[in-house]
C-alpha cells in the first residue's frame, strides 16, 4: 500500500484546536450576513447518502432571541409547575447569550431508500461543520439541544414540521475568554483492527 500524502501541519493544528466556546461566554459582534453565508456554504460540504439535503438552518437573533426565552420560561412552568425560580431564569436566558442562535433541523420524513438514521446523521454533520466554520472565521461556537430541541410545543413555536427533529441550536458570537482545553480521548486506545477468523 503507497504511504498516505503528508497533510499540511496547518491545518491538523486547525483541526485539533478545536473547542466548544460555552454559549454563556459568546458576545457581539456575531457574523455579519456575508460571514455568515460562508459558515452555511462549509457546513453544508457534508457526507450525503441520496443526495436528500435533509436539513435546514432556522436564525434566530436580535429581539428574537429574548422573545424565545420569554416563551421557553412559560412552558417551563407548564412543563412543571414546581419548577424552581433557578430553572426559570435559565430558560429564559437559554438564547440571551450569544447574539446569533442557528437551529440545524434535519428531515425524517418517510423515505424508500435513505433511513432516517443516516438522515439525522448528515444533518448532525452538519452541526460539527458548522461549528468548524465558526472558528474559522474567528468566533466561537457551541452546539447544544436541551429540552427545548424534544418539546412538541417548542416545535410548534419554532415551525417544526412533521417529520422534522431539532439537531442542534448552534449559538454563535465573539467569545469572552479563551476556552480552556480539556482531556480528549487516546485514540490509540479506541482502535481495533478486524482480521478474518
């Protein structure tokens, strides 16, 4: 077997520095719309079985973002009507942080021959390219689901369709500290290799 081509050392280093930015931590400015369509146009470069495109991007940002944690602090109530004063308030500002929210919503509808499975997993994809694409660009980024991302009442709110599930809300923004590294796994320690019996 001919040796694999060297990778550029530059863009492993890109590859590894990648880390979460907690959405707490995420400030103006957010991408502005040039920005943000270069993010979009590399998140959307993903493994795609069928050609589907089954996923879309839902913006939230600006007023919207303060009006979404008004309704989500409401439904938190209904949810639980002991819910803590605590729980509230983090409801309500699940959105405030970062001043851009994208919402990456994948297709599940029925399909003859691409399972869902394969479906939320290119759309998953997308989410991880997207955050890829945020550092790049010099923001910060995190992925995160929550309650909010399985509620039916927020599906209705957010114009989630049938056949339609809430991948990830990717909130976006100029971060406020540097985020630390953490341990990451020893994939030395993961591989196997399969040989026949």
């Amino acid at each position: 077997m001919p040796p694999s081509p060297p990778m550029p050392a530059d863009e492993l280093q890109f590859l590894n520095a990648r880390r979460s930015v907690p959405a707490k931590q995420l400030g103006a400015p957010g991408p502005d719309e040039a920005t943000l369509m270069r993010m979009l146009e590399a998140a959307v470069r993903v493994p795609d079985h069928g050609k589907r495109v089954p996923f879309r991007f839902l913006r939230i940002q600006g007023d919207a973002r303060l009006a979404l944690g008004e309704r989500l602090a409401a439904r938190s109530v209904e949810r639980d009507p002991n819910a803590g004063d605590a729980a509230i308030e983090k409801d309500r500002n699940r959105f405030a942080h970062a001043p851009l929210v994208i919402a990456v919503i994948a297709s599940l509808g029925p399909d003859e021959k691409i399972p869902a499975s394969e479906r939320f997993s290119c759309s998953a994809l997308v989410c991880f390219a997207l955050l890829q694409a945020a550092q790049a660009c010099g923001f910060g980024a995190q992925w995160l689901t929550g309650w909010p991302a399985y509620d039916e009442e927020v599906h209705r709110l957010l114009g989630i369709g049938m056949g339609e599930a809430i991948t990830g809300f990717i909130h976006i923004g100029t971060p406020k500290l540097e985020a630390p590294e953490r341990d990451r796994p020893d994939p030395r320690t993961l591989l196997t290799e399969w040989s026949p019996a």
